[in-house]
C-alpha cells in the first residue's frame, strides 16, 4: 500500500525542466567524482537475463521478478532486480585486475517495491563492483570505501549548490560507522526503521553495518540475498534528509561472498539448492575473482541533493492514483 508525506510548507526551489537539467548535471559529476574515486571503467549492463543461470539477485527472497518467454530460443528470461552477480561474472570475462573495477547504468523493474516518497517500481542506479585480495575482506578496508563514496556524493553536492544556490540540501561528510547489533543494543524498543532514524538524525551520515543476519533478539535488522554481500562486510551509506526529516538510504553496499560464506549463509537461509546454478558453481569453486561492490540510486542520490520531496520528480514512473492526486494537490510535479 503507497504511502505518500507532503513535507509541510514544501514547495519545490526547481521548475520541472530546472529539475531535469539538474539531474543530468549529477549523474554526470558523479559518475566522474565515482570513478576518479573507486579506479573503475564504464561498462554496458543487461536490462534482463537467462532466468537458468542464476545471474538475477533475489533480493529479500519474496519479490517476483518480471519475466518473459523468448521465442527464438524457447528459455524464459528476467529483468534484473540488480547485477551484483553480473558484475563479478563481468570483471572475469573481460579480465580486470585488483584495484579495477566497473560501474553500469541499472535499470530494474521491481514490481512488489511499496510505493512512497522514496520507492517506486522503477529502480535505476549505479551498480559497481572492483576486484580485491583476500587481505582486503575486512572491516577497514570496506569502511575506507564506504569513505570515498561519500566524499564523491559531497563533490557532487558542492557541483549543485554552485550551479543552483537555491536548492536545499545539507550532507555531512563526516561517517559513522556502526553495526546494526550496537543499533538494537542502543534502541531495543525501537523498530529497524526507527533505530535509523533516531541515530541518524543525531550523526547525519551513517555507515549501518553487518546487514542480513539475525541479530540477539532473533530478527534481521533488515533482508539481505544470501548470495552476494558477505553478512559480515556490508551495509548501508545513509544520511539524513532535512525535506522528510528520515534517514535516507543512498547505497548498499557489501564485500562479496566468497566460497565459505556463501556455503554458510545459503545454509542459514535454507537455499542450498542455489548452489547448483551455474554462477554458484563457479564461486564455489573459487572461479570468480574476489570483490567488492554496491548499488546507488540515482534517483536517491538526486533527490537528497534536489531537495525534493518525492521520488517522482525525478524520475517518469508510474504512480498510484492516491499518491497523484496527493501530489498535484500538493503542488509535487511528478515527472
């Protein structure tokens, strides 16, 4: 069920083309700002794949994937939910080195996504992956990431602000790194949500890791595919947003499994059966290189840095009618 929040007093500081040429203004800065950043290379990426290979990612295991019969070759295939799995199969097959990396323009189609301020069907991000040693699957070194991406989102932010003075929006490149364990510990009352929330009101930026297992209380702070982030390495980059008064996911982000910890966590999650797909098989065999990598919304990321208060006004989507009709009365321009 959509859930819509019209920010009081809010009015947007952008005309609807403004905000259009804003938008390319970002995804052009970031993607320079990401790339000087993490060492990577553009590369081309799947709108679907062969639903046998097991290259689509589940996600938290319950939403459906879109699919579709192809007539040539009889198989079926699935739009992506996201290519954390393509990519580690990509930098195999095209050769990179440690230190390389590739990044892709994601389009996804997410069709049990709830619909509100921050969601839609339509996902569109930056997916990236780089090569690592076995010596960089710790905490520090994916803390040291985590750092530079950040830094690269506020070289964007300072892009803006030059070019359009009015926009709201205030990040702190300042991190916080804690677990999702030391959140639960800090806030046994609160909801996940609410945990964030409240943290990162105070903190502004915050890393939120180790995402995907169950915490002491018996329940994940949040879902987790069991067969790309290693439970242990990943997270959240989130900071807070002034226009909805939330904290405000922009990325997630893991070292990969490797060979132990997909063995481990595809036994918790009761999927072993997975590791009979071709690309389990190959990581199992300790076939695909070591990585690390994520996804960031462009739409997020366009948002925060807009000032906007609806995912809708910056990205063509399709829409509920009650959010429509709240949005148009509010005056929020949905593209």
């Amino acid at each position: 069920m959509s859930r819509l929040i019209i920010p009081k007093g809010y009015s947007s500081n952008l005309t609807a083309y403004e905000t259009q040429t804003a938008i390319g203004l970002i995804k052009r800065s970031f993607e320079i700002n990401l790339c000087q950043a993490l060492n990577l290379k553009r590369a081309s990426a799947p709108l679907f794949v062969d639903d046998s290979r097991g290259l689509n990612d589940n996600l938290n295991g319950y939403e459906r994937p879109v699919s579709f019969e192809i007539k040539e070759t009889g198989g079926r295939a699935e739009v992506v939910h996201s290519l954390a799995k393509w990519k580690r199969l990509a930098l195999k097959e095209y050769g990179f080195h440690v230190g390389e990396g590739i990044y892709t323009d994601m389009n996804a189609i997410r069709r049990d996504e709830e619909m509100d301020n921050l969601h839609s069907i339509y996902v569109d991000q930056w997916d990236w992956e780089r090569i690592i040693t076995r010596d960089n699957r710790n905490p520090d070194f994916l803390k040291e990431i985590v750092l530079k991406i950040v830094d690269a989102i506020c070289d964007t932010s300072e892009i803006v602000s030059k070019v359009y003075p009015n926009v709201r929006c205030k990040i702190s490149r300042n991190v916080s790194f804690i677990t999702t364990q030391e959140l639960e510990d800090m806030y046994p009352e609160l909801s996940p949500k609410e945990r964030e929330n409240a943290y990162v009101r105070e903190h502004r930026t915050a890393f939120i890791m180790q995402i995907g297992d169950k915490l002491k209380s018996g329940v994940p702070h949040d879902g987790r595919a069991p067969d790309y982030d290693d439970w242990k390495l990943n997270g959240d980059i989130v900071m807070w947003n002034d226009v909805l008064e939330c904290a405000f996911e922009v990325s997630s982000m893991g070292i990969r499994v490797d060979a132990e910890s997909l063995a481990e966590q595809l036994k918790k999650s009761g999927c072993e059966e997975r590791a009979g797909l071709e690309f389990h098989k190959m990581l199992l065999n300790n076939e695909l290189p070591l990585t690390i990598g994520g996804g960031i919304g462009q739409s997020r990321l366009c948002t925060l840095l807009l000032g906007k208060a609806h995912i809708g006004e910056v990205q063509v989507s399709v829409w509920d009618e009650e959010t429509v009709k709240g949005c148009e009365k509010a005056g929020i321009k949905l593209l």
